[in-house]
C-alpha cells in the first residue's frame, strides 16, 4: 500500500489529481486510466510509453 501512497504523491506533483485508492483501481482494471494519466505514470516511472502498454503474455 505505500507504493500506492508515493505514487500519488509523484503523480500529483506532476499534475494529476490521482489517489491511492484510484491507482489501486487502476491496476486491478476497475477504473480506467485517461492518455494523459499514461503520459504521468510513464514520467514517474522512468520508463518509455512502450513499456506501459505492453500486454502481458
């Protein structure tokens, strides 16, 4: 649950009004995720757009 926390945190200093509780929807596919929410999670990650969208096998 704290990495549910400081993602926010990331998230929110980025601009995205997001709380834990919708990032943990967000990994269950309960709620879904806007391109700009993407763009955020992308940056707070240090990863490439490529890497977010892959589909698991």
């Amino acid at each position: 649950m704290k990495i549910f926390v400081f993602l926010a945190v990331k998230l929110q200093v980025l601009g995205v009004g997001i709380d834990q509780q919708a990032i943990s929807k967000i990994q269950r596919n309960a709620r879904i995720i806007t391109d700009y929410e993407v763009f955020c999670l992308v940056k707070a990650f240090g990863v490439i757009t490529d890497e977010i969208l892959q589909e698991e096998a």
